[in-house]
C-alpha cells in the first residue's frame, strides 16, 4: 500500500490549512477534569480513596466540562458545538452582497463570450427563438460559474465577492477551506438550476435561505456540501 499522501484536488483539504481547527490534545499535563485510568488526579477534599465518582443523580452521562447539561446548546443533542474556536458566521446581508458582486462579474464574461461565439440566449425576433443557441448559451453560463466558483474556494476559500466583503467559506466540522468534492457539490447545487430554468429565483432561494437557517445560517448549497460562511476579518 503506498504511504504517499494524495496529490492535491483529492476533495481533502490540506493538513497545514491555516483555518483547519487543531484537533483536542491532552499534552502538558492535561486538565483537572480529565480522568484517565493511569493517571487520575486526587482531589484533596475527596476521602473516597480514589473511588469512581457517585452517577449523576437524575440517570444519564453528565455533560463535559463547559457543556450544557440541558442541550441547549448550539450543537445537536448537546453535543459539542462545531462552531467552538471558529470565526463569527458571516452576515447574510454580506453574503447577498458578495454574491451579487460575483454574479456581475461571471455575468460579464458570459454575455461576452455569448456575443463572440453568437450564442445569445435568446433572439429579438420572438418567433425565430434558436433552441441550440439558447442551450449553448445555458451550458457556457453553467460551466463559467461552476468553474469560477470551484476554484476559487478551494484555494483559499473566497471568491473575489467573499474577498472584498471579508468572507470565506468553511467546513463546518472543522473549519478548514473546502476541498474540491466539498466545493464541486456546493457549487453544483447553486448555478445548474441557475443556469438552466429558474436563474435568479434559485439563488434567491438557495442563497437566502441563510436568513432564515438556524443555527449555522446555511445556505441549502451549504446544506448539501456541509459548509457554512464565516467571516474572514
């Protein structure tokens, strides 16, 4: 079996992401609180001779150190939250407005090479409406933004849009840039309804639907690919 580590665009983000959340160590001695069964440290006041502590008196496993014992918190079931040591979720007005920036730039470039390979979407003569050109039109539109938006965020997790507005985009389990399957399905969810029927009612949709999400203020391209926007500064 090759040790080799896979070649970049694997859909694995890097180990040495920077935005990668380190993984929880038990080095330097460790907390108070954790009790492993070689090393349990002795609390002065406790006379049980080192004894397994009494069961939590209402049944069930307490909560870890810092948790919330009623599962209040932002995690599922109580569990940990995947937000803990991550920036603050991005404002859905940003996000709206990056994405406009981004639709007006990829906008450009599609209606310009439209026009330079008569591919326009549609015709001026209502009653001559050009099926091959409109779905020529269609594709170009879909592979530009898919394209653009892929590669972008896979390198460091912005488009220019996201730049200029101090976004980017995460994982949600441990806040690292996406990889490209991560990015791939993202990107795929939001431009090919886009691209081929419901063009801006979808990216209203799928893009607004952070307004609303709780608690990660996802958007259902986000839901898909398990990402969320944070803000980057």
């Amino acid at each position: 079996m090759s040790t080799e580590p896979p070649p970049n665009g694997s859909g694995q983000p890097p180990d040495d992401d920077p935005f990668r959340k380190p993984p929880p160590t038990n080095q330097g001695g460790g907390s108070p609180y954790d009790n492993p069964q070689d090393q349990t440290p002795r609390n002065p006041y406790d006379n049980s001779g080192g004894a397994a502590p009494p069961p939590p008196p209402y049944g069930g496993t307490p909560p870890p150190y810092g948790g919330d014992p009623y599962g209040g918190g932002a995690g599922f079931g109580g569990a940990a939250d995947p937000l803990a040591g991550m920036p603050p979720l991005a404002d859905s007005g940003k996000r709206v407005l990056a994405r406009i920036l981004d639709m007006i730039l990829i906008g450009i470039i599609v209606g310009l090479l439209s026009w330079a390979f008569h591919i326009a979407s549609f015709s001026t003569d209502t009653d001559d409406i050009n099926a091959g050109k409109q779905a020529g039109s269609s594709l170009l539109t879909a592979v530009l933004y898919v394209g653009y938006d892929v590669l972008m965020t896979a390198r460091t997790g912005q488009t220019l849009g996201k730049r200029l507005m101090k976004l980017r985009v995460a994982n949600l389990n441990d806040g690292a840039t996406p990889g490209m399957q991560a990015n791939l399905i993202r990107a795929l969810v939001l431009w090919i309804p886009f691209s081929f029927c419901c063009a801006c009612i979808w990216t209203a949709i799928s893009g607004g639907w952070s307004f609303f999400d709780k608690p990660y203020k996802q958007g259902l391209h986000d839901k898909a690919a398990k990402t969320v926007v944070v803000s980057s500064g």
